[in-house]
C-alpha cells in the first residue's frame, strides 16, 4: 500500500537550534495529522544556509522520531533541492548517529546521505531506479545471492529508506510518482 | 572609591590577558571597589580586545555588584574606530556612562560590528546580515570561493549559539578584516566570540566531571569539547559546532583559540606559535573565542 505524501517546503536560513526545534516541531504535528503511512517530502531549495545543530535537529531528530522503534505509523522522509552547502552538515549530523537518509540534489539526482554501507547504498540506487522490485529481479541486477539482496532489502526497509509493499519494494521517487497520478501528491 | 586598571596600549589577545591578571577577576568580591578601566593610553584595538574590555566589565560588575566605569582611548584614530564598531551601545549596558555615541560614520573593513548576543534571534540577525560583507571581504579581499561565504556563517551560527547553549549568559561577537603585517604579512580575518557564563569546565561538569576524577579541570573540559565532541547533553547529537568549526578552520589553514577558566586551547597553524593548550592562565569567567582565517591558500585536509 502507497504511503500519503506530504510536502513542506523549508525557507530561510535554517540556523540554531531554536529554529531547528520549531521547524520539526511544525513538521511533526503535520504528520500527526495522518492516519497510515506517509512519505514527507521536505523541500530544501530556498535554504540558503543550514548549520550543525540545525541539521542535527530537522533533519537527524525527524528520522530518529520518526524510525522504526518509533510508535505510530511509518514515517517515510524524502530530502529534496540539496545542494552541496547543505550536504556536510546534514552528513556530519546523520554519520553521528549512525543514521542515513534519502535525498535528491538540486538537480533531481537520487543520494543517500549519512552512514550506510556500499551494498546497501547500491541496492537503493537500483530499487530508485526501477521503481518497484521484488528481491528476486534485485539480486538478478545486482548480481549477488538470493540471501544476501535479502539482508540489504532487510536494512533498507528497516531504516525506511525504502516502502515495502508485501514482497516488493517501492523507491520514494515511484511513491511520489503514483501519488501524483492519482491526485494525492 | 575606585580602583584604576590601565589598559594595556595594545589591546589584542595579549593584552587582554594582561588587564585579566591585572583586574585579578577571579578575587573581585561583593564589597570590592567599583573598577575603572582606563583606556587612554590604548593606541591599538582588535576585536577580541574590543569584547574583551566588554568582558571584563561585565565580569567585574556579576562579582562586585556595581557598574565599572570606562575611560576612552585619547587617540582619535582608536575612538573613531571604537564608535564606527559600535562599541559604545554594547558597552552602556555593562558600565557607568553617558548616553552611547552616536557617530558610526565612514567604513572600516568591519565585517561584523560589536554585537551582543543574548538570544537565538540574535544570532539569525547576525548570520543574515554578515552576508553581503562576508562575500565582499571573503571573496574580494581575501581571494576566498564563493562557497566560503556560506561556511563562514554556519561557524558563525555555530560559534555565537556556544553562548546560548553553554553559557547562560549575555555574549558578544565581532568580526573584522585587516592586515597583520607583523605576523604574517598577509590580509587576515578575525572573529571572536565571548561570553562570562559558566564556562567549558561548568557546562560540562555535571555529566563528565566524574568521570575524569580528579583530572577534571577547565583544560579537560577544552580538551573534551574541542578535540572529541563532548557536551554537557546525553544527545548524541550535540557537540557538533565546536568540531565542525575546527574542521573549517584547519581547512583553510585558519588558527581557533578557545579559552576557558585558567585554560586555553588552539588549533595551531603552521604560521602561529601559541601553544596547543595552556592551563596556568588568570581565571575568568565563560568562554572567549578567537579565529583568525588568514588569505586563501587553498582548501588544506
């Protein structure tokens, strides 16, 4: 099943903490406002500047909240319009805490950001650009063994970076792509 | 009844430590004389010494309870350069004067006036409106990319939110470009950043004092913060800035110093000699941080 799919648009100039609080803190109530499984879509285009403790606070603690040991229903995030000045506080953020995030450069490129191992990173870069893949097919691309394509997906489904879908798995560009055609993104 | 302290002639980092150990801060007690900093024989100022006297006052008036007093440099290039600073309006607030100065004509390569820091808001106009003088003196003068101006205000952000997050205290920061001709004969960038608040060694006491035993001291807790990312939160991710901003520093070949209590520590350039720590220094109160980025040379590390 599809996740909803909710944008928010980030503005300004994303410094201290303060700010980063009460940026997530907006974000946060808006997923609350959701039943099911939702993919946010946070839009950083018009972000001219993001510090540590900013990234550390919007975009680390969003995914924290919103893991899998985290109650309430799946909370999928998609990171849009980075550009290079946001990568290495987001990155430095993210590796602290062993966490990882999906995201899309200003010019529509897939990137994972923080801590992840190569494989892992290689079987999303496939998965976003097929689509939708069951392991079979994945491991068949990805030429490695049935076993280990599924440990990968394990991970990638594990730290939501992918959207299971019974025995198939769906890149948030797909999500965001049937959302659109049906009028919910 | 006051007591006089001369300021010394240049008031740069030495001579803060100078007017430190002279003031003797750390002694000043509820009952002690009102201060008088007298500053007219100053004939040099950078910005760590212009916040440094807006430090010590500030540190004189929490010990003894009573306003100091300030006596203006005679040299009218150091008052002209004082007021264009905005010295004056920061400085009413801590000692015993007349209305501030009103007269902040003509430009110095300022980057960033005298400004205190007393909440998050403050540090947001401070990053917004250091931009377009970063990028004329980052970029034109000292021949920085055009990405640096972006980096600069993150480790601006980073450095004046240390205020806010550690020092429960008012701060103050300035920035200025000028040509360090003695040292290092090249144009440089100077930033610094201070704060009389609890300090290093008390933010973060209450979770890493017990730890070290009896080798707890304002040199650990430097030590702690600014070389392994310790801070006084359990929140994995704090302790960020102090790091990310030394990382900035070295790559463009730049000199931190980070003092503390009766401690300091630096990230030493190949270009400097002070040493990577010190902990015999006079006390006082809070953190107070100097950055130098001297002429890009290219992105080291």
């Amino acid at each position: 099943m599809a996740p909803a799919v909710a944008h928010t648009e980030l503005f300004s100039y994303l410094v201290t903490r303060h700010t980063g609080r009460a940026v997530r803190s907006s974000i946060e109530r808006e997923l609350s406002r959701f039943d099911g499984a939702v993919l946010a879509v946070l839009d950083m285009r018009h972000v001219p500047v993001i510090d540590f403790s900013c990234a550390d606070e919007v975009v680390a603690k969003l995914l924290v909240h919103g893991s899998e040991d985290a109650p309430g229903p799946r909370r999928f995030f998609l990171f849009r319009g980075i550009a290079e000045h946001h990568l290495e506080p987001i990155e430095c953020a993210l590796t602290r805490q062993g966490l990882a995030a999906a995201g899309e450069s200003v010019d529509g490129h897939p990137l994972l950001i923080g801590r992840i191992e190569r494989g892992v990173e290689a079987a999303w870069k496939e998965i976003w650009e097929l689509g939708l893949v069951a392991a079979g097919p994945l491991a068949m691309r990805l030429e490695v063994s049935q076993h280990a394509v599924g440990g990968l997906l394990d991970e990638l489904d594990a730290r939501r970076l992918v959207i299971r879908d019974g025995d198939r798995y769906l890149s948030f560009g797909r999500a965001l792509e049937d959302a659109r055609r049906s009028g919910g993104g | 009844m006051s007591r006089v302290i001369d300021v010394p002639a240049t008031l740069d980092e030495t001579g803060f430590e100078t007017l430190v150990r002279t003031a003797g801060i750390g002694e000043l007690e509820d009952g002690a004389a009102r201060l008088l900093l007298d500053a007219r024989q100053v004939t040099w100022v950078s910005p760590y010494g212009l916040i440094g006297l807006l430090a010590i006052g500030q540190a004189a008036r929490q010990r003894t309870g009573l306003a100091p007093l300030i006596e203006p440099p005679d040299d009218p290039e150091v008052r002209s350069y004082i007021d264009r600073m905005d010295f004056w309006t920061a400085a009413a607030d801590i000692f015993e004067m007349d209305a501030p100065s009103a007269r902040r004509h003509g430009e110095v390569d300022k980057l960033l006036e005298v400004t205190s820091i007393r909440s998050h808001e403050d540090v947001h106009r401070v990053v917004e409106h250091v931009k377009d003088r970063a990028q004329r003196i980052l970029i034109n003068r000292l021949q920085y990319p055009r990405p640096s101006v972006i980096h600069f205000s993150v480790m601006l952000s980073e450095v004046c939110q240390n205020i806010l997050e550690h020092a429960d205290s008012i701060g103050w920061v300035c920035a200025q470009r000028y040509h360090w001709k003695r040292r290092l004969g090249k144009d440089v960038v100077v930033l610094a950043v201070m704060d009389v608040g609890v300090g290093f060694e008390g933010s973060l006491g209450a979770e890493h004092a017990r730890r070290y035993g009896e080798s707890w001291s304002a040199a650990a807790a430097l030590e702690a913060a600014f070389l392994n990312g310790e801070s006084r939160f359990r929140d994995p991710g704090r302790g960020q800035g102090l790091q990310a901003i030394r990382r900035q520093v070295i790559k463009w070949n730049g000199a931190v110093r980070i003092r503390s209590g009766d401690a300091m520590i630096a990230r030493v350039p190949d270009w400097d000699d002070t040493p990577e720590l010190q902990s015999d220094l006079p006390w006082f109160p809070g953190a107070q941080v100097l950055i130098v980025l001297p002429e890009y040379a290219g992105d080291a590390g």
